[in-house]
C-alpha cells in the first residue's frame, strides 16, 4: 500500500489549505474587523474529544467555535429549535451537527440554513454538488479531503479504479458523481466479505468509512494501492476533514461578507399600458398586479434577513441595512414640494411617484421614493387618500391607505400610554399620602423628587394643572374632541378637570419618529418628553417610556420601491417622512441613484420645515427641490371663484384665462424665491389637466424660469406613468448635479421671538408678529429651561402664506399672530400656535368616507382615491 505517499501528500496538503485559510479569512477580517467567524457544533452530551480536534483546528486558521451541548438523549425536536435559532443568529456564520446516527435524520440535515450548512449535507447542497455545481453551496468536508488528497496521487486519475467502502447515501452520492466525472471507475461495497476481497484486488484507491468487522490481509491490496481511512482515529484524512471543514467555515464567512457589500440594482419595471380615457385611481390600481415584495427586495439590493414581510407586497425593513451600508457613497437627494395647496389639488404624491418612475424605468437611474403614511384623518374626511394618482401611484392602494403595516395605531397607544400614566399619576397624588414610585428608567438617573411630587399634588387641582399637558389622539378627524372634561365618574373622586384630543399624527411621538436617527436615539428622544411641569417650574419629563424602534415599511410604485414612514402633517407638525426612510434609501440607490422625498403642504409649511428641521436633525442636504404647480390652482390664486366639493367646476377653470394664470404666478414666483432662501436649485413640475391649454401651459413655464427656476416642465404622469415625466426626470438629474449653497434660515442661538419672526416676514412676507401674553410667557419658560436653541415649526393654516386661509395668491400688509407657544422637547422643536390652528381637525359636511364600501363578495374596498 502507497501510506507513505499518502502520509506525506496529507501533511502538505494540510498545511496548504491552513495557509490559504488563514490568509482569506485575514483579508476578510480586515474589512470587518467587528465580526468573527464563528462555527456552531451542537452535540448529544458533553464530551469534548472532537471538540477539541475542532478547536485546535480552528484556532491554527483563527475560527471561532460554539459549543453547544444537548442532553445526551436529546430528542430531534430539542436539536431542531437550536438549530433554527443559530439559523437566525448573524453572528453564527456556521452550523455542524455532531450527533449519533440515531438522531441525525434528513429533516434535521435539511433545518439547516444552506449558507450555513458547512457539512454539506441538507439535500439542496448535495444535488448541487451532484448536478457539478460547486460554486455555490459546499461540498462534504469528508468529500473534500478525500478530493484534496487525490489531487496529489502520484499520477492522473483517470482510467483508475476507486473502491467506496463503508459509505452510504449523500457521501456515496457525492464521491460517486465527482470521481466519475474525472474519469474514474467507482464501485461501492459494504463490509462483506466475500465481495470485499474481490474488490480490493482490482482497486487502485480504496476510501474507507471507518473499520469494520472484516480484517483484511495483505494480500488482498494491489500492489501501490493507496487506502484513505476516513474513520473517527487521527489519521491524515481525518485532520484532512477537520481542516476542509475549517475551510467551509471561512467560505461561508467569506460569501456573508460579499453579502454585506452594496449589490448593484437588478430592478425590472413593471410594463403600463396607459388606457385613454384614463380608469380610475381604484381601477388602475386593481389592473397592476404588485410584484412580490420578496423580488423587489432582491432587485434593491436588500438582504432576505433585512426585511419583514406584511403580505405579498409590503414589508419592513430593518435598521441593520444602516451598519451593514455605512460606507456606501449617498445618492442624489430631491424634494418635491409645491405652491401653496387649493382645495383643487396639486398632486406632490403624483408628481413624487410619476419622477421615481421616470427615473427608474425610462432613464434606468436607481431612485427611491420617500412618502408620509396617510393618516385616517384626511382620507375619511376631505382630502382621500395620498397614494398619488392615475398612472402614477402606489400600490396596493387600498393598503396604502388603510392601515399599511399599523404604523399609526402604534403611535396612538403609545402616546394614550402616556397621557393614561400622567392621568393616574395626578390622581394617585392628589388622593394618596404614602409614597409613590419614582416613575423614571434607571438610565434616565432621576426619578420623580420630592419637589416633584408635591407640585404634582398641589396642581391636580380643576384648572391649575400644568401637569395634564399631555393630549390624548386618535387617527380620526373629530371637532368635538378639541375640548373636553374628564374625570367625572365617582371613582375619580371629583378630580375633573378639562383637557383635548388631538389628531395621531400631531402627536410628539410621532414627530420623535421621524426625527429620530436611530433606536438609540429614538429612546433618548422618548425619554426627553415633556409632560408637564411641577410646583416649582421643573419640567416633568417621560423618562420611563421606552419604545422599540421601527423599522421602515416598503411598498410598490411601477414595480419601484417606495419606502413609507412616519406621517406627521405639515401645518400642525413639521410634514415630512421619516430621516430613517431617507437614509436607508440613500444608501440603497447608490453614488449615482435619486431619493425623492415630499414636503407635506405648500413650500412655505412642508419645505421651510424640512429645511430647518429635518435637515439639522439629519445633517442631510438636498440637491434639488421640485416645486409642483397647476395651471388651474395658479387660476383660483389669481382670483378664481371657490370651488364647492361634488359640484362642476366653474368655467373659468375648464377654459382657457390667461389673466387668472399670470396673476396666480405671484405664488409660484414666491415659493421659488422661498426655496432660493435656503441655496438650493429648484425645476418647476407644471401637473397637466386635460383642460390645460398650451397658451397656458407656455405661460407658467416662462414665468417660472423668468422667476429664477432652473427648469420648468409640462409633465404628464397622471395619464402616461413614468413616461409622461420623462423631461422632469432629466430637468431634475441636470440641477442635481450643480454645486448648491445650501443654508439655513436662522442660527438656532438667534432668540425664540427672532426665529418666529424670521419665518413670518422671509417666508410668509408678514410685516410682522404678534405675540400673545400666553405666547410670551411660554417663550419666558423656554427661555429659562434652556430650551430657546431649538429650531422652530410653524402650525399654521396651510390655504395660505398668511393666517387667514381665504387670502390666496401672495398676501401682504399683515401681521401674524401668535396665540401660543409649545414645545416638542423629544422631537426637538418649540412649535408656536398661529391664529386659531387646531391640532385636531374636524369632518366636512359630507366627508369622504360616506362614499367608502366593502364589497362582501369580492372582499374589494370601493370609494377610495
């Protein structure tokens, strides 16, 4: 027998694969110097001899390996939940199974994940290797080093016989079809025997799996014959298998860096065929079958661990995809907003989708859509809903609409968790003489004082409570909720007192999610909440709610992603999607893709706000704002009669009037000098009607570039999809890439009064402000706790650039009034109260939801848009 050769073959192959090992894994290492490979190996007991041969293994090559130890008699369905668990674990790069025979079934082999299967025995790895398929998968560290040492047989193998002893099922399998296909003859035998010796005479390479009963003499080899055991005793093939494992081990780790890395774009749009007349929003939506969530992911770049599946075509997307692209280049950054809104409509959503898909499927540039989730206020009241429109729209619609991934109803428990622990704390210390609990998290440091407690105490009397500043919300619009008394049943034992609801989305957790730059920073914000104030002035804070982070919902555009977050609205909040959104899709377009993002309302509320709020909070800064206009908005700007819902519209909006389109202009003239404040380049979206004439058409364009606009573009999505704005997708990319002086409006150390006034006379063109006595005590306070550095959002009236929401156009010679001050202390903002603004909106006289249905039979939702 050739054992010398053999010997010496194994102990330089060995060291080969050793040093080919540790020199990839440093290589890896080097670029993610945070993570380690590491193997799990799950045994029946504790008995560590193989272990230990692992471990001396691994550490020559510099692997980690977790022991994990089942009961010795561990049943399948103990070995299949750990399995499934280090199936899910990123840091476990690897799985082995070292168990007896008993146990070790295919359902088990076949558990685990096939990226970690560094055995090589699941089904799907050994029809890979079978069917000679070695780039993928792994092949059987037996088979491996078996392969190596053969590789260094003294002379080729083809032609030669190889005898399989002692192997069944995968490893026969795989040993037989590689060695065939290098041209060997193979035979298998069992330890018989009589069949045995007859065998071995013929073989040149006898494989065996161990020792059996049989003991064969000398005469029975060949002479030179090589005999490879491949048996529980060390031999050079049994060091062979453990290093070929090792191997495995870094090529698994090695494939889950290349996963980290940006994976270029796949994306295939989804085909339109625009009809004319154009169906309606439902109908076009019903008509477009959604790819599935899972594909558009994988086109994106997304890893399967970095999504969440909501049905067929949502998911969430989780926040690891931020560490895993840290070091991606961003893309191009643009804000759609747009002239100050009609009940008419502008169509920002329209126009944000209509330019993705431009983008993406005729100028094939990676882009991202960024939208605020709908709130139930405006879809069931006056507005609809906010997917876009026509042939530029997200679907699913109806789950666009409704409810998405419950992004909001977990905002609204959250908050009424809040408003319910600042209501039972008022009643506990008013009724209560025996200590309370601190109510504070132990990294907050504090929990509520002495000081604070008596304040509490003394204030729980009717009409001198400042702790009760806390509204509860709902995601419904309802006028009679603006005041309310509550308290009045016995068991509250007279401690009534009057307090309000406001709308969902206005709430300060709400505001917090979109601001937030991640979970930590999302808690930091929770914690800084302030609920109200104590005796002697001291703000009483939130510090003992912790909320778990979100991660972002993704939905479809034309096949296009469209990452939908957070939903603050413009005028009582600051109207903008979430920065998470933003940043997950900037990295994921790549250096040379586009993020769209909206502005929620005209650019005096939507834009000025993510200017000045969103982009401090970010640090992020846009390329290019696109400011969305229509010929007939421009007209009622211009002096056009009102417009009464359900009813035709006037003539002076179906025909063509020249005079109400260039006195209108005064609007769109303002927002772009509004956006010019600010540096950044702006192309004007003109949203085409079927009543638009070119005389009209003609006549915004020249004065929006008369105006200073880079671009200005007829665009024609509704009716067309992407196609329709093709020549905005190639405005936007051209500005896009010209330099920008962007900057703020004000420095955040400029007085509270100085900002606000900042805003109404550069922004709105006030002459001046008016501040209430309440409005000024409230700035007093701010001042006094520190709070007078943050930046300021506007709740006003979105009708108009002043306070008065009939005043169109370009209003001047007002003053702007302040009736109150507060403060989002989480989200990070003071947000001053202008004329008579609510924070909770009321129903129309016929509201949107009287035309809303659910069809029983075809489970379809009706009246939506």
């Amino acid at each position: 027998m050739n054992g010398l050769l053999l010997n010496k073959c194994a102990r330089i192959s060995n060291r080969d694969v050793v040093q080919r090992s540790r020199e990839e894994l440093a290589s890896i290492i080097k670029a993610h110097p945070t993570s380690k490979p590491t193997l799990a190996v799950i045994q029946a007991g504790d008995e560590d001899g193989m272990l230990d041969t692992n471990k001396k293994m691994a550490g020559k090559v510099g692997l980690n390996v977790m022991q994990i130890c089942l009961p010795r008699h561990c049943v399948e369905e103990e070995v299949m939940d750990e399995v499934q668990r280090l199936n899910e674990d990123p840091a476990v790069h690897a799985v082995l199974l070292a168990l007896p025979l008993s146990i070790l079934s295919r359902r088990l082999l076949n558990t685990i994940k096939p990226e970690k299967d560094v055995d090589g025995l699941s089904d799907l790895n050994v029809g890979r290797m079978i069917s000679g398929d070695l780039s993928e998968g792994f092949l059987s560290p037996v088979v491996g080093a078996v392969m190596e040492l053969l590789a260094r047989y003294d002379g080729p193998l083809a032609g030669k016989r190889v005898v399989l002893l002692g192997l069944e099922g995968p490893l026969k399998a795989i040993f037989q079809s590689l060695l065939e296909r290098e041209g060997v003859e193979v035979s298998a035998s069992q330890w018989n025997p009589d069949a045995l010796q007859k065998q071995v005479r013929q073989a040149d390479v006898l494989v065996a799996m161990g020792t059996g009963p049989v003991a064969l003499p000398q005469t029975c080899f060949k002479p030179g014959m090589t005999l490879i055991n491949c048996g529980p005793a060390v031999t050079p093939a049994s060091l062979a298998l453990h290093i070929k494992l090792n191997a495995n081990v870094v090529k698994s780790f090695a494939r889950w860096a290349e996963q980290q890395r940006y994976r270029p774009w796949t994306l295939r749009p989804l085909k339109l065929q625009p009809l004319s007349p154009v169906p309606s929003d439902v109908e076009i939506s019903r008509a477009q079958v959604p790819k599935p969530i899972w594909q558009l992911a994988e086109e994106v770049g997304l890893l399967p661990q970095e999504l969440e599946a909501y049905g067929r075509s949502k998911a969430k997307v989780g926040l690891a995809l931020l560490a895993r692209l840290r070091h991606q280049p961003n893309g191009k950054y643009v804000l759609v907003a747009g002239i100050t809104p009609t009940p008419l409509g502008e169509g920002k959503s329209t126009v944000t989708i209509g330019l993705v898909q431009a983008l993406s499927a005729h100028l094939k540039l990676n882009s991202f859509a960024c939208l605020r989730q709908p709130s139930q206020g405006p879809t069931f009241g006056v507005k609809g809903g906010a997917a876009g429109g026509g042939y530029a729209q997200v679907i699913p619609m109806e789950e666009f609409n409704l409810h998405l991934t419950g992004d909001i109803h977990a905002i609204t428990a959250a908050n009424n968790l809040v408003a319910a622990a600042v209501d039972a704390r008022i009643l506990h210390e008013a009724t209560q003489s025996d200590k309370l609990p601190a109510a504070a998290s132990p990294s907050s440091g504090r929990g509520c004082s002495a000081d604070l407690v008596a304040g509490a105490r003394e204030q729980a009397e009717p009409q001198q409570n400042t702790l009760a500043s806390f509204s509860t919300v709902i995601d419904t619009n309802d006028r009679f909720l603006r005041k309310v008394t509550i308290g009045q049943a016995p068991t509250e034992k007279g401690h009534s007192r009057q307090t309000q609801f406001d709308i969902a989305v206005a709430s300060e957790i709400m505001a917090i999610l979109a601001l937030a730059d991640g979970l930590a920073d999302m808690k930091a914000r929770l914690g800084r909440m302030v609920v109200g104030s104590s005796r002697s002035g001291q703000p009483v804070t939130a510090d003992d709610l912790v909320r778990e982070g979100h991660p972002m919902p993704l939905v479809l555009g034309q096949g296009t992603p469209v990452f939908v977050h957070a939903g603050p609205f413009a005028n009582i909040a600051h109207g903008n999607s979430s920065i998470l959104a933003d940043r997950l899709a900037l990295k994921l377009v790549g250096e040379e893709g586009y993020v769209v993002t909206e502005a929620g309302f005209g650019a005096d509320i939507g834009m000025e706000k993510f200017f000045n709020v969103k982009c401090r909070a970010s640090g992020l800064r846009p390329d290019v704002v696109v400011l969305v206009a229509t010929v007939r908005a421009l007209k009622m700007h211009g002096g056009g009669p009102s417009v009464t819902a359900g009813l035709p519209l006037p003539r002076e909006y179906t025909e063509e009037n020249l005079k109400l389109v260039s006195e209108g202009c005064s609007n769109l003239k303002k927002q772009i000098e509004i956006a010019h404040l600010f540096g950044v380049p702006v192309v004007v979206a003109l949203n085409i009607f079927k009543t638009d004439t070119q005389a009209e058409i003609d006549l915004v364009c020249r004065v929006a570039q008369a105006s200073g606009a880079e671009a200005a573009v007829p665009c024609h999505h509704w009716a067309r999809g992407g196609r329709g704005s093709v020549d905005l997708a190639r405005a936007v990319k051209e500005a896009a890439a010209w330099e920008n002086g962007f900057r703020f409006l004000y420095s955040l150390q400029t007085p509270i009064a100085e900002k606000i006034r900042t805003i109404a006379q550069k922004v709105y063109g006030a002459d001046d402000i008016e501040l209430s006595p309440e409005a000024q005590a409230k700035i007093d306070y701010y001042n006094q706790q520190g709070y007078d550095t943050l930046p300021i959002c506007m709740a006003k009236t979105h009708l108009s650039l002043s306070h008065i929401p009939d005043k169109k156009g370009v209003p001047t010679g007002f003053i702007l009034p302040i009736r109150d001050i507060r403060a989002s202390i989480g989200a990070g903002f003071i947000y001053p109260l202008v004329g008579t603004m609510s924070t909770m909106p009321g129903l129309p006289t016929r509201p949107c939801f009287y035309d809303v249905d659910l069809d029983p039979a075809t489970e379809e939702i009706s009246g939506l848009f």
